[in-house]
C-alpha cells in the first residue's frame, strides 16, 4: 500500500480524453496536467514560487543527474527533494534510464545491471533495478519510476523485444524492492513503434499491478505521426484506473492529441529550452524573439495571454534581452512557456469537466497557435 491514488473523475462523451485527481503525499493533484521539468532540482531559471503562481502541480527531477551531483545521500540529508528544493507540492523523479540508454557508446549492459560512465568525470558506475530503488528512496520523490531500457528510434525488432523483456524484469525487482509507503512506484511500458510488443510490455506489466504506468520509448526521434499509429491502442489496453503518463512530451499540439487518446500526464524540457534559445510558446504559433520584425513592436508577447510576462513587458524589450545574452530573457521566456502549457492543460481539463473536449481540440487544430509544432 502507499499514499497514493488515483480517482478517475469523467471521460469526455466524444473522446477518450480524461479528468482524473491524483492523491499523494503532498496534495491532489488534477489530470491531465503537464509538469515542468527540474532535472537537477530546479527548473532552469524559475524559482519554486513562481512554479507555484504558474500553476505548477508537479515538479519533474532526474534521478541520473541528482546521483552524480550533488549525490542522493545529500539531498537525504538536506530532507529529501522537497526540502532541498523548497518545493512543497509534488515531485516525480525519472528513472534515469532514459539518460543511461541516450549514452549508448559508454554503456555496458547485462541481465543484472547496467555499467555507464558519468558525464562529469568519465568514471563508470553500475546500477542494479535495486540499486536504483535505493536512489530514488533517498531521493523522496513522491511518484517514482522503475529503472528500465529505453529502446532508440530506429531499432530492429528484435532488439526492442529484447529490451521489453529486461524493462519487465527490471519492473518487478523493482516493485520488490521499493519500501517507502509514501512513494508511488509506476512502471514504464516499451516497445518501440511495434503494436504487439507494447501490448506484450502492458500484459507483463499489468500482472505487477502498479498504481500509475509511464508510456516511454516515445518521442525518442520518431515522427509524432508514428507515435500516433501505436498509442491510442496503448492507452486502450492500460488499466482504465491507473493514471497514464506519456514521457518526455511538450509540444502544445502532441499533448492535446494525447490528451484525446487518454494520456493523464505529461513532461518535457521544451518549453524551457526553447526560451533558452530565444522561442515563446503563442496563440500565434511559435515566435523567434531573435526576429527583427519584433525590434520595434512594443505589444505584449501574446495578447490572449496572462502571464507575467505578457502583462508587464513588451516583444521589443525580450528581443532587446535575447539580443544582449542577458539572463533576464531567458527567464521571462520560461516563465511564459511554462504558462503557456500549464494554462493550456487546465483548459483541457474544463472542456473534459464541460464535455467539449472534441470541440476544444477542433477549435486548437484551426487556430493560428497550432503552426510550427
């Protein structure tokens, strides 16, 4: 047993859109929602108050980066993410496995484990299902991942079968060694572009009865539309009373087709990176602040918008920022993108509350904002 459940709430009368609450040990939480990703404990250049004004339910942190720096025994000491961060809503930590498999030149895999050298000092480390149970544990992450392989996009069959079947045995040591009540552990579903081995990777994972399922090995460089062919059959054959969580996903128009096929949750470090890279989320569709044309407009970033940002500074100033390297763009940027997800997914959940969802989504395809996605 753990503090944690999931109360599926409606699902949309012309889709298979979803509202849910999800209750952990820091509060409900309400799907579908989006979380922002911390990866090493903070959300680049977003303090957890501001999160917080967002909208933010849920803060994403990897467990890959945390171990290496600052080291999992620390945060435990400092009490646990939560604290160490000043964050008291919910946390989700990843796995980590999507970072270990993305180094595949440096891996060394077996049945037991996985050997992988650090990215900050090249020295080779080993990581067990339990091992990283162990991590995650210390961690204190409120929702948990198991330690699974994640499958490159393109792949042979066969290795993708390969890599259900350990993601499977993995999942299980995992559960075994998973103690902490406060903590929900999901499992993570593989299998490629390849029907039957989702479908094989759901029956294995449904026998250990988590109480929530990632949806991985998507979004790993396949065209959206492929990820499309598969996932409205995943999402079918996923326990109707487990919260369905599609990783590593934050383009605007992906998260509301998901939402439609009856994906609950979300993540992705787009909104952020891209504001990194001078790029604002809009009702307009995507908008490079780099572009001249925007030198002397002096008109919010997205009139239809209610973010800081959008209230108090014009398109000129964040060119003026972005222009001139200065943090500040970066920042007011984030906040924005953030918003804009945040915003977008509890607008989802109204039209679900409201039965239109089908309208909502029709309404998103013709409008300017999905351009550029």
């Amino acid at each position: 047993m753990t503090n944690f459940s999931f109360d599926l709430l409606k699902t949309d009368k012309t889709t298979g859109a979803r509202r849910g609450t999800m209750q952990t040990t820091h509060g409900p939480v309400q799907t579908p929602l989006f979380m922002p990703v911390g990866t090493r404990a903070t959300v680049k250049g977003v303090k957890t108050d501001a999160l917080d004004t967002l909208g933010a339910q849920v803060v994403l942190s990897n467990t890959y980066h945390l171990y290496l720096r600052p080291g999992a025994e620390l945060v435990a000491e400092a009490g646990g993410l939560h604290k160490f961060m000043n964050w008291d809503r919910a946390i989700l930590t990843d796995s980590g496995g999507f970072q270990i498999f993305s180094l595949a030149d440096t891996l060394k895999l077996d049945a037991d484990g996985v050997r992988f050298r650090s990215i900050i000092d090249g020295s080779w480390h080993y990581w067990t299902p339990e091992e990283n149970m162990r991590i995650q544990q210390l961690l204190g992450a409120d929702i948990i991942m198991q330690l699974d392989q994640c499958a490159p996009y393109p792949a042979e069959k066969s290795f993708v079968e390969g890599a259900v079947d350990r993601s499977a045995a993995w999942a299980k040591r995992c559960k075994d060694a998973h103690t902490r009540e406060d903590q929900a552990l999901f499992g993570i579903v593989q299998g490629g572009v390849f029907k039957d081995l989702r479908m094989k990777s759901i029956g294995l994972l449904s026998e250990l009865d988590f109480p929530g399922y990632g949806i991985g090995g998507y979004s790993v460089g396949e065209p959206h539309e492929i990820m499309f062919e598969t996932l409205p059959d995943v999402c079918d054959a996923l326990p109707a009373n487990k919260p369905r969580y599609l990783m590593g996903v934050g383009n605007p128009t992906t998260i509301l087709e998901a939402i439609a096929m009856g994906v609950d949750m979300f993540d992705c470090v787009l909104p952020t990176r891209t504001a990194r890279l001078g790029t604002a989320f809009s009702s307009q569709g995507r908008l490079n602040m780099r572009n001249a044309k925007f030198t002397h407009d002096f008109s919010p970033l997205d009139p239809e918008c209610t973010c800081d940002t959008c209230r108090n500074y014009s398109r000129a100033y964040i060119r003026h920022l972005i222009q001139s390297k200065e943090m500040l763009g970066s920042i007011l940027l984030s906040e924005h993108n953030l918003h804009y997800l945040l915003d977008l997914t509890a607008k989802a959940r109204l039209a679900i509350d409201e039965d239109r969802y089908g309208e909502f989504l029709n309404a998103w395809r013709n409008s300017p904002a999905n351009n550029d996605y």
